[in-house]
C-alpha cells in the first residue's frame, strides 16, 4: 500500500516519476525479435503485428526489469534458452490464432 500512496503522492498523478521510466517487460523485446524474425515482412507498426504481440505477450509469464543488462547477468544459458523456447512457442501460438480469426487486416 505504502508503494502506492508514493505513487500517487507526486504533482500529476498521470505523470510516470522518472525512476519508473526504465521499467519494461523483459519479454517484450524477446517477442518483438521473434515476431520480427518470423514476419520480417509484415513487421511494424499495424494493428497485425501488434495483435500478435498482445496474444503472444499475455500467454508469456511477466519478468519486469529495468535495465536488460540485469537479466543477462542473472540468468543462466538454461534459463534463457527456456524463455527463447517459451517465446517462440507464445508467437507462433499467436500467429496462428489471429490468422485464424475473422479480423481483416490492411496491408498497412
């Protein structure tokens, strides 16, 4: 309760304090790169990719850092293999779900 209260206890409470601007989901870049791998052609900024991005991402465990570094020093060959394997498995899951829905996507 006491992290929410510093939260919210700043001048704008929809302004993001600038210690927390470096806080991400470790996961996002390791889909970004599969889905860029897999799609390089359809890879951008449309509501395709994101859909995938969003179905792969929900089906992944969260791992919030600051600073990417710190997963890589913390994490073992194993484990980041597994979390490749993990992401590899949420994106192609993802791709075949949003292809096989009736939303119609533009070229875009």
């Amino acid at each position: 309760m006491l992290e929410i209260a510093v939260l919210l206890s700043h001048k704008s409470p929809l302004a993001i304090p600038t210690e927390l601007d470096s806080l991400h989901n470790y996961y996002e870049g390791l889909v970004f790169n599969a889905l860029r791998e897999k799609r390089p052609d359809q890879f951008g900024s449309n509501d395709y990719t994101a859909d995938i991005a969003c179905v792969a991402l929900n089906n992944l465990p969260c791992r919030y850092i600051r600073h990417d570094v710190d997963m890589a020093f913390y994490l073992s060959s194993d484990e980041r293999q597994q979390m490749i394997d993990k992401v590899d498995k949420a994106v192609t899951d993802a791709i075949q779900f949003v292809e096989s829905s009736d939303k119609n996507y533009d070229e875009s």
